[in-house]
C-alpha cells in the first residue's frame, strides 16, 4: 500500500501530533508499505529526512515552535500524482490538511482524517467568539468531506457527529510500554528535582504544554496541599505566568524520550486538567508509568482513567475537587500502589503494533467508501456505508431559492434573453436536476425561485418562508442580509435572529435548507462594512451548526472578493461570479466533480455578458440615491421570476424552462 501522509506538525517540533505521525510511518515501514509526508518546513530548511516534501511555513507570532502552512493546492495534487498513493492520511488537518484535503480529491484518492486537535476549544479558551464560529464551520465542513474520520475517544467522536460528520470511526493512540515503564523510578531524580523530600511527601506532576487551551491555571489549586511537591514538565506561552504564581513548584521545561520516561515513572501522582483533550496520550504514558491520574471529568480522560480503579475524574472546572482528589490519593500509599497497578493493566494491550494495524484496516475501509462514493451520482449526506451498498442515496425533487437580488440574478445575461437574468440557483437547479436519477426518462426535479432585489430578512420571513412552504420543498437554498448589514444602523443580532426564525420554519417542515454567508468585493469602501458582515456571518455559521442546515460558507470563498466576478454596477456578481457561486454549492450538496464542471463551463461560456451602457454614475449611482431619497427600492412592484415550480433538466416530453 501507497500511504501519503499530511501532517500540520512534524520534526523538529516534536508534540502529539507529531509523534503520532511518526508512529505510523513506522508501523508502515514494518509492514512492508510505502509512505511519503508533507509536512511544514523548519525555517529555511525544507528537505525532509524521509521520502516526502516540506512545504515553506511561517511560525505562529506567539508560538514559533508551532508552523503554519498553506501551499497552493495544485503544487500538493503534483507531489500526490507522482507518488500515487492508495490512500491520504490526513493527520489533524486543518490549514495544509485542507489544501491536502482537495489535493486527494484532485488526484482521485480517499482520505482518512485522523482528528486530534480540537481546534474549536482552543479559540473558545483564548476568548475569540467569531474565530470559534469559523474553526467549528471549517472542522465540519472538512471532516464531512473526507473519505473517512477517525476520532481517538467517544467524546471526539460525539463532538464530530454533533458537528453533522457522518463515517467516525475510533481509532486512539497507542503507547510505548517498553519506554513508559515503572521500573524507570530513579530516585536520584526525585532527590534532585526534590531536594529534601521527606519520606511522607510525594511528587505530583504535570507533563504538556503550557498553554492556555490545556487550562495549566488551574494547577494553583494545587499550590499548598500538605505533604506534596508540585513538578512541572513542558514550556509554552503560559510557563512565566504560571511560574510566578507557583513560586515553590520545580519547572523542569521540556523533556522526551528517556529523559521523559524517567520524569514519567519519578512522579506519584499525574495531573492532568485540560477539558479540551481529544485523547490524553501524557495519560497513557503515565498509566503506563505505574502512575496513577487525576483528570478532568471531560472529552478523552473519560475513555483513559476509570475513577475509582486506576485514578480519579473530577468534576470539569471545580478546583476544589481537583484538590480533594490529589490530596485522596497523595495521603494514602496503598491506593497509589493499587490504583497504580491498575493504571499498568489498563494500558497494555494499547501497543502502537495493535494500533497501526487497525489504521490498516481504516485504509482499506476508506477505499472501499471512495470506490462507493464515485459510483454514486450524487454525494448526499449522510453517504453510502459498505453495509448498504444497495440503498439509494437521498434525493432532492422540489427545490425552492430565497433571498434578494444575488439569488434572483442580477447582472448574470449569460444565456438568458434580453431583459432577464439567469443567476446561481438557476445554474445550481440544473446541476442538481443532473446530477440526480430519473425512472422511464420522465424529468423528476422541479425549481421555484422566490428571491425579489431589494428585499431585506423581514421580507424573508413574511412573505417568502410562507411562500415557500405551501411549495412544500425538500431543498431551499437562503442567501440574504447584504440588504439589511448596508443599513445606517443595523442590529446585526436581531436580524441573524430573524434568520434563524425562518430556517427553523423551513428545518421543521422537513427540508434540507442550505445557507449561506454573505460576501463583498475587495473595495476600500467595502471594507467599512466587512465588521459587520463577519458579525453576521459568524451567527449563520452557529445557526448552521444549531439547525442542521447545509453551510454554503461564501465569505470563505477568496475569488468572491476579486473585482473581476462583479458586474459593472459593482454591488452585483457577474456571469462569472453566479457560476463561482453555482458550483460552490454543488460541492456543498454533493454533486460529484463541481469543482472540475466549473472549470469546464467557465471554459465554453466565458462571459458572454452584455457590457452596460452609459457611465456607473449615471446608470446605477444617481438611479440609487434618488430611489432612496423617495423611501423607495429596486425591487418596489417586482414579482419573483418563478413563484411556482418549473421542470427543470432533458427529458423526452418537456424541456428546462431555465435558459441552457
């Protein structure tokens, strides 16, 4: 087998991430299997000392030793394509396992996407509210695209398929029992890093970054308890405010290999607070140490330490519990020695031998779901199963657009006679009319489109959510708010409120409903606005999440932004840009090679666009400014182009009443 792996860490920073990586490189190598990574590159230096490539990385402004790269898709899918692998392993993909992620899918290859950060907790604990609305969109959005997800423990998993990923699979991490071992104990070390330790005190330690996502703060409920010697292993940001307030713990900074185990096996008590953790592999570690753990009652701890037996759950966040469970097992010997032969036990069956052999059959599950995938005429969610193979995927029949002058299709002349407009969910109709089935050649998709120019949230609830449902669709597609965020004073929370009244309506009616975010140019002018629109985008993305509905993330799109996609009154997308969108939401739904179509009829129809008369002033400006003047809009007397169902695709009998 032919494995590539892309990894957002690897040597010289060495973390969970990284040595995870390293394990399965090796657990191929011994089973006779070839392996290529891509992996960030340390500085200036970008050679790899194993098949593979190191792509250029720049270095997080507060954390350098963690690099951050993002190179062009294309330059990936040609290493990819020389290497032809079987299978991409996507090691806790986020920036570059993206630009992976589209790689394998460019060189038709499956991928497995190993979660092992949760990135979403991370923003939550540095208090970035929108940050953590977009990480929980982008981790949606690129496990549910990937061939298969593995989670390291039942919380991971949980929170995967609370984020609508469908095909999670366990696979945890294994350790090294041979280098975590009791018989490591050296009491010279515990006499150095304890000098005049009495025989009653015991050590207790903490082994990880010191940062704020792994909560190392609440290590000070620890400062003095009775009898006890507080050990810190690990560097990070947080490591000069935590020094100063535990004077009287010993910070040991950065260890591993046997230098770690030895640290490891010297401790009596192993502390680990971090309610972020999707796994805990210092856990294992100190598990198989012969040392027993006190952790938080959350995410993976819960699939490691069973309280009572070989350690102790607190409740998440309560320090004084924290403090009462150390001090339980710190004053009592013979529950150390019990708890701690327990936690031994407990961990050996957990080789990396036995690990790396499932990920092997995680790969050969994977290609067996992509060859499913590719049969399949439409990528639907949740996807196909080995299972059953024979059951069909779920089908859209009635599609219903809503919103304003984006979706009603302005600007967009390509194909469309004189005085009307074709638009994205036109193109996008099509596309899933196509895409889909049909029994005895009879045409079984129909298309209405309720979006009016002008129209702001309110219309949307009032008028064409009531519309819409008496349609009875089981896809609608909502793009609005552009109308509302342009305002003078604007409640951007009362009108995403008012969005997420109407995609519950329509959620409950049994539709699948697709939303999305709205987008500006790369003016100067639009960049007073871009406060308010990442505001309200970042709400649609936590309605997404909370509803269930189809995120057609289109402020993340980065070509929507260039002046070349708009037309010439500049606040409507051209033919162009229309079709941009259109295949964007083909890949959000899962009709199979969107990406490859755009091209394609970009290609054959490269903007046959009228260009308009007149000047931009005249023409649109002075036209805006006297309607506004007057409290009136574009779109005052304007019907929706199409208030009930037309055919849509060929059929024997009946033609598309959309322009072809």
């Amino acid at each position: 087998m032919r494995v590539a792996v892309v990894t957002e860490s690897f040597l010289p920073h060495m973390n969970g991430v990284t040595g995870s990586v390293l394990q399965t490189l090796g657990h191929l190598e011994r089973r006779g299997h070839e392996a290529y990574v891509i992996a960030p590159g340390a500085g200036r230096e970008h050679a790899l000392a194993m098949p593979g490539r190191a792509v250029p990385s720049l270095p997080l402004p507060r954390y350098p030793a963690v690099r951050v790269a993002a190179p062009p898709v294309a330059s990936i899918a040609r290493a990819l394509r020389a290497f032809r692998p079987d299978v991409v392993h996507l090691a806790s993909p986020f920036v570059l396992g993206w630009q992976g992620l589209l790689a394998a899918e460019a060189v038709d290859a499956p991928t497995v996407a190993v979660y092992q950060t949760d990135v979403i907790s991370y923003t939550e604990r540095y208090g970035l509210p929108r940050a953590t609305a977009l990480a929980a969109s982008h981790v949606r959005r690129l496990h549910r695209r990937a061939t298969l997800s593995l989670a390291p423990s039942a919380a991971a998993r949980r929170q995967l398929e609370g984020l609508g990923v469908d095909r999670v699979s366990l696979w945890g991490r294994g350790v090294d029992g041979i280098r975590f071992a009791p018989h490591r104990r050296d009491e010279g070390w515990r006499a150095r890093v304890a000098p005049g330790m009495r025989a009653d005190e015991v050590i207790v330690g903490y082994v990880g970054r010191l940062a704020p996502e792994k909560q190392v703060e609440d290590l000070v409920a620890l400062r003095g308890l009775p009898g006890v010697r507080l050990v810190v292993i690990g560097d990070g940001p947080a490591r000069g405010a935590l020094e100063r307030r535990l004077p009287e713990a010993t910070f040991l900074g950065h260890l591993h290999g046997d230098d770690l185990a030895v640290a490891m096996a010297g401790l009596d008590v192993f502390v680990h607070p971090g309610e972020s953790e999707t796994f805990g592999q210092t856990i294992q570690e100190a598990q198989a140490s012969g040392v027993p753990v006190v952790a938080t009652g959350r995410g993976g701890p819960l699939d490691l330490v069973r309280s009572s037996i070989d350690g102790w759950l607190y409740r998440p966040g309560d320090a004084d519990d924290l403090r009462a469970r150390v001090a339980d097992i710190a004053g009592d010997a013979a529950k150390r020695r019990a708890f701690a032969e327990a936690a031994r036990t407990a961990v050996s069956g957990r080789t990396w031998e036995s690990l790396g052999d499932a990920l092997l059959g995680h790969y050969a599950r994977a290609a067996t779901l992509h060859r499913i995938d590719r049969a399949r005429p439409v990528r639907a969610w949740p996807r196909a199963d080995p299972t059953a193979v024979d059951s069909a995927p779920p089908l859209w029949r009635r599609y219903v657009a809503l919103g304003d002058s984006i979706t009603e299709g302005l600007c967009d002349t390509s194909r469309a006679p004189a005085g009307s407009y074709r638009g994205w969910a036109d193109r996008l109709a099509q596309l899933l009319a196509l895409a889909g089935p049909r029994s005895h050649g009879a045409v079984r998709f129909s298309y209405a489109n309720l979006a009016v120019r002008s129209r702001r949230v309110r219309h949307l609830v009032e008028e064409q959510v009531p519309a819409c449902l008496s349609l009875r669709p089981d896809l609608v597609s909502v793009l609005i708010g552009a109308n509302d965020l342009v305002q003078a004073r604007v409640d951007v929370a009362a009108v995403a409120g008012e969005v997420e009244i109407a995609v519950r309506r329509l959620r409950e009616s049994g539709a699948d409903v697709v939303l999305g975010t709205v987008f500006l140019p790369s003016r100067m002018l639009a960049g007073v606005l871009a406060r308010r629109f990442a505001a309200y985008n970042a709400r649609l993305r936590e309605i997404a999440a909370a509803t269930g509905a189809i995120l057609l993330d289109l402020e993340a799109v980065p070509e929507l932004r260039g002046l070349e996609v708009w037309a010439d009154d500049k606040v409507h997308l051209r033919s162009a840009g229309h079709r941009l969108v259109a295949y964007r939401a083909a890949e959000a739904l899962g009709v199979p090679h969107a990406e490859a179509l755009a091209g394609l009829d970009g290609a054959f129809h490269d903007d046959e666009d009228v260009p308009a008369a007149g000047t931009w002033l005249r023409r649109d400006a002075l036209p805006w400014v006297w309607r506004r003047l007057r409290g009136r809009t574009a779109g005052d007397g304007v019907v929706a182009k199409l208030p009930a169902y037309v055919a849509v695709g060929p059929g024997p009998r009946s033609r598309s009443s959309l322009p072809q």
